[in-house]
C-alpha cells in the first residue's frame, strides 16, 4: 500500500493559512475543520510551511496571551519533511517516526497531492495487515 492509495480514500483536500495571519487564525481554521496541520501559503499561494497544533502548543507555552499577534510565519516549521505517491506506508511510518512528525505532505512532481496524518499511516497499515490475516486464515484452513 502507498500514500496514493491512502490518498484516493481520504481524499486530496488540503486546508491552508496565510504566512501573514496569526496563529489565533491558524487555531480557528484547525477547529473548524477539525484537522491537526495547516500548509502554509505566501501571498502567491505557494507553500512555504506547515503549522500543526504542536507549533502553536510551543508558541502557548510562552506567548500565549499573544495568539492574536503571533503571525503564523513566526510559528511555522518551515523545513517540512514530504512524502511521494509511491512511497510505501512503511516507509512513510519510518519517515514520520524518524523525523518526529505527524504530518506529512505528499508532493506529485511539484504539485501538492494531499497531506496524510499519522493516524492515516496508521489505520492504511492495520487494514492491510486486516486483510493480510484474512486471506491467509482462508488458505491454511482451506475456505
């Protein structure tokens, strides 16, 4: 299984923040749409970050009383780690763990294919050992 079969279930829908809008922003989008990271967008629409609800916890630890001034850009990671379509889930779990991420873009080329989740990576990996198990259950007891 790849991050392109995960993707074709999830979905490519990507939600984004301005470089130049605050984390309290930022916050308001992620709970609206119920999701963990943002990509980050310039004035151009490229993205040049991701900001995920562990950025903006370390901004809360020191700064929390100024969400509302904080730009997003402030509070980015800007070196994000990517995924590609054919990557296996093993791989991308590998990649997510190594790296201490828990979202991971997904570029076709140089466009944005989709932004998959750890927990993404996660269920993709136990319903393919699901099914794994199932057919070899079939073959050793002849069903």
């Amino acid at each position: 299984m790849t991050l392109r079969d995960i993707l074709q279930v999830k979905g490519s829908q990507v939600y984004t923040v301005g470089a130049d809008q605050t984390v309290q922003d930022a916050v308001g989008i992620l709970m609206q749409h119920r999701v963990g990271a943002l990509l980050v967008v310039d004035a151009q629409g490229s993205g040049v970050g991701l900001i995920s609800e562990r950025d903006i916890l370390r901004e809360c630890l020191h700064r929390s009383d100024q969400l509302g001034r904080i730009s997003v850009r402030e509070a980015m990671t800007r070196d994000v780690i990517i995924g590609l379509p054919d990557d296996d889930i093993g791989h991308a779990m590998s990649l997510m763990t190594n790296n201490r991420v828990r979202h991971l873009p997904v570029m076709d080329g140089g466009a944005l294919a989709g932004l998959v989740s750890i927990g993404d990576v996660v269920k993709a990996m136990l319903d393919e050992t699901a099914h794994e198990n199932r057919y070899l259950k079939e073959y050793m007891f002849g069903r």
